[in-house]
C-alpha cells in the first residue's frame, strides 16, 4: 500500500508569512497529487490538482509542485482565512490515500 | 454549479448497517469521465476515502473496508449511496460525498459532510 506523509504536522504563521508544506509519497506517483484547505464543519477545498494546476477560483497566491515521491505547497503570502488544515492526496492508485495533514495556526 | 448533499441518520447502533445517500445537483451522474466517492473522516484523526463507483456502475473500495461497503449508484434518482455495515465505535466519522474528474481523479467537489455517530 502507498503510504502519504506531510511535513510538518502544524505550524504557527503570521498573516504575510510564507509558507511551505511538504508531501512525500512511498512510491512514485509521477503527477497524481492534490492538495486541499480543510477548516473546521466544512467541506474539504480543492486547492491544486495535478500537482502543480491551480483549481479555478483559488487565489494566486497558493502554488504546488513537484514530481515522483516528492511534493510542495506554497502559501506566498498568508491571508487571515488560510488558516486551516492542509491535506495532500494521491490518486495514481485507486485507493486515494490522503496524506496526515499539516495544521497552520496563528 | 455541481453541489453535493450527504443525508442519513445521525446515530446508528453498534452492530447495524449504516446507509448514506448523496444526492447530485446542478448536474448528472451519469455523464462523464466521473467517479463518485465516499470518505470519511473520524473525530481527531485525517481523511480516509472509503470507495467509489463509476458511472457504469463499476465499484472500488479500501481494501480496509472492502469487507463490509457497498457503494452504489441510482441514475433516476441522480444520487448515490453508501451502505457499510457490521458498525463499531471506529465507524463513528464525519462522511463526505465527492466527485472525481477527469484523468487525474482529482476531488472537485464535496458535500458539506454528515456526522455519524455509532453508540448503543
């Protein structure tokens, strides 16, 4: 079975920051990975698709990248409404593994 | 605009089946390179997707939970549904509803998720 893990578990950011979240995988995914937003009683949001496509509608300022085992999401500048939890997702096997998640906070 | 909506019971009891449904919006689940999945996750813990099914009806499931889901879809109805049976307190999760596009199977869209709460 595929394994996800993330780095780090949480995070303290100020409104501003930048701030790097890193996905790796257990086996080569080439491009099959997603990051999404999760706060709280609401749905999940799909944030990037492809490892590096940026959903419509999710602001600029959210980039990923990476290929293989390796992977990244980038917040160039935090906004108060990021804060949430971050997962990351394969779907290069037909079992979607999710990754731990990464929680930012203030 | 696609929206997704879980309905079910809130609380089951240890032992019972639990049946979900999902009912489909501003769109059809039967056209398209989609799939429709469920997932769940549990108080604490992270996301856990539990299996999906095609538009042909075509079916597949977490191996961890293979055992005891069924995942099916009604096109009249343009929903689809989730029975897991043999509940225990583990079970207990919030569960999402959502659709899978295009090559990447990417997850596009999401219900607002129900709580389930399994307890005598």
């Amino acid at each position: 079975d595929i394994q996800m893990t993330q780095s780090p578990s949480s995070l303290s950011a100020s409104p501003g920051d930048r701030v790097t979240i890193t996905c790796r995988s257990s086996q080569t995914i080439t491009t099959y990975l997603s990051w999404f937003q999760h706060k709280p009683g609401k749905a999940p949001r799909l944030l990037i698709y492809a490892a590096s496509s940026l959903q419509s509608g999710v602001p600029s300022r959210f980039s990923g990248s990476g290929y293989g085992t390796d992977f990244t999401l980038t917040i160039s500048s935090l906004q108060p409404e990021d804060f949430a939890t971050y997962f990351c997702q394969e779907s290069y096997t037909t079992q979607f593994t999710f990754g731990p998640g990464t929680k930012v906070d203030i | 605009q696609l929206q997704l909506q879980e309905s079910g019971p809130g609380l089951v009891r240890p032992s019972e089946t639990l049946s979900l449904t999902c009912i489909v919006s501003g769109g059809s689940v039967s056209m398209g390179s989609y799939r429709w999945s469920w997932i769940r996750q549990p108080p604490g813990e992270g996301l856990e997707w539990i299996g999906c099914v095609y538009n042909s009806g075509r079916t597949n499931y977490s191996p961890s939970l293979k055992s005891r889901v069924a995942i099916s879809l009604d096109m009249s109805r343009n929903q689809f549904s989730l029975r897991l049976n043999s509940l225990t307190a583990a079970d207990t999760a919030v569960y999402y509803c959502a659709r899978n596009l295009g090559q990447y199977q990417y997850m596009d869209v999401w219900g607002k998720g129900t709580t389930v709460t399994v307890s005598s």
